[in-house]
C-alpha cells in the first residue's frame, strides 16, 4: 500500500507523463508526416529519426521536471513551513 506522499507524487508524475506523450505524439505525428510529404525517406529511417527526437525529448523532460522539483523543494525547506499533506 501507498502513503499519502507517495500516491501524491505517483499521480503527479503520471499527470506529467501523459502531458509529455499527448504533446510528444502530435509533434511525432507532424514529423511524419513532413518526412512522407516532402522527402522519398525509407519508413524504416523514418521511424528511427521519430523515436531518436523522442528519446532527446524524453531526456530533456526528465531533466526539466527534476529541476522544478528541486528548486519546490528548496523553496519549500527556505521558508520554514512544513508540507500541510504530509504527516510526519
């Protein structure tokens, strides 16, 4: 079973992860599509091209996310007060 805090920062990485794909998949889509459009590109280098911006996207996201949470973290522990959800 979860804690509170847990569960808290489960949901809130799944909310951001399924921001990140919707947003990742329409940008793919249109990636695509420009490449059978405008270029004779074999589909195979197509979709290794596709998932090579993904994966830099990805590595980017994560490391947005992580400095968000430190600089919460941070702001949280400078201003003395205590997290009002969690019970320690």
């Amino acid at each position: 079973m979860l804690l509170p805090k847990e569960g808290r920062d489960l949901r809130k990485t799944a909310k951001r992860l399924g921001w990140f794909l919707l947003v990742v998949f329409l940008f793919d889509a249109f990636i695509a599509y420009l490449f059978f459009r405008y270029t004779q590109i074999n589909q195979v280098l197509c979709g290794f091209i596709i998932i090579c911006i993904t994966a830099v996207l990805y590595l980017l996201f994560l490391l947005i996310c992580a400095k968000i949470d430190k600089k919460k973290k941070e702001k949280l522990e400078s201003s003395g007060k205590k997290d009002p959800f969690t019970h320690e």
